[in-house]
C-alpha cells in the first residue's frame, strides 16, 4: 500500500496546509454553485427550449401596400410568445404582443395553447418611400430566442 505523505511530514507550516484547504474548499464550494446554477438555468441557451413559430398573414409577397399599412399573422411558443417584432428594410419600426383571437391555430397545435386563444398579433408598418421594400416579421419567446417567422416583399404606393 502507498504511503500518503501529509503537510506534517514534509514539515509545511500549518498556515500554509490552512490556507490551501481552505482555498480548495472555496474553489469547490464555488464549482458546485456554479454547476447548479447552469442545471437550473432556463434560457437562450436551454436546449430544451423550442424557438418560437408562427405564420405572417398579410401582406403577402408581392403586395402593392399603403404608406401604412397593416401587419398580421400568428405565433406560438412552447414557454410563450413575449414579443413581435417588426422590421422594415432592416428597420426595427414596431414591436407588439398577441392581441388577437386565433381559435384555428389553437385547433391546429393545442400543446402550444396555454389555455389561451391568443395567438394573433396585428401592428401597423409604416414606410418612408414609395416603392419597393422587404419586411421581416421576428417572434421573440419568454426565454428571449428569437426567430424570423415571415419575410416578404412589398411595394409601398404611396407615401
């Protein structure tokens, strides 16, 4: 059998056997928090956490649109929805919440319900120019993962 050497055998001062215990206890104590801390961390970074989904309604691609002019659609999340988010020619113009009443898409996926029918969101959009731009439509979930759920383009007729 090996013979495990002690601080007392090699002579150490007793400060020093302290110090160093008492800085590899902290070390672990510290280790163990952190590894706890990332187990019971719900976010971006949980891989269990499914990135939102939804469907832009209107405009669809392609259509000749007001200088403001409505935005539409559905989202769904596993957690929940905490924002929508729409840009306009790489533009944050408006952001919103789900505001309107989608029965049809809580028929179609009821894990993702919450007990709520709202799922819809519509904002308005505005542009700066007539003519041709692209709109993105970003669904944002209570953990804060985001996805891009529509991209279309559109022709503003007007300003």
């Amino acid at each position: 059998m090996p013979t495990v050497m002690t601080s007392r055998d090699v002579n150490e001062p007793r400060s020093v056997t302290r110090r160093n215990r008492t800085a590899g206890v902290v070390l672990a104590v510290i280790a163990a928090v952190a590894l706890a801390a990332c187990e019971t961390h719900k976010g971006v970074n949980d891989p269990a956490n499914e990135l939102p989904f939804g469907a832009l309604d209107f405009p669809v691609q392609g259509a000749q649109v007001k200088a403001e002019a409505p935005v539409a659609g559905w989202v769904l999340d596993d957690r929940g929805v905490q924002q929508v988010r729409v840009y306009v020619d790489g533009h944050l113009i408006n952001t919103g919440g789900l505001t309107q009443e989608r029965p049809d898409v809580s028929k179609m996926f009821p894990q993702y319900s919450h007990g709520t029918h709202k799922h819809g969101f519509l904002m308005l959009m505005g542009f700066d120019a007539p003519g041709p731009h692209v709109i993105v439509i970003q669904a944002v979930d209570s953990d804060g993962a985001t996805r891009d759920i529509g991209v279309v383009n559109v022709v503003a007729i007007d300003k």
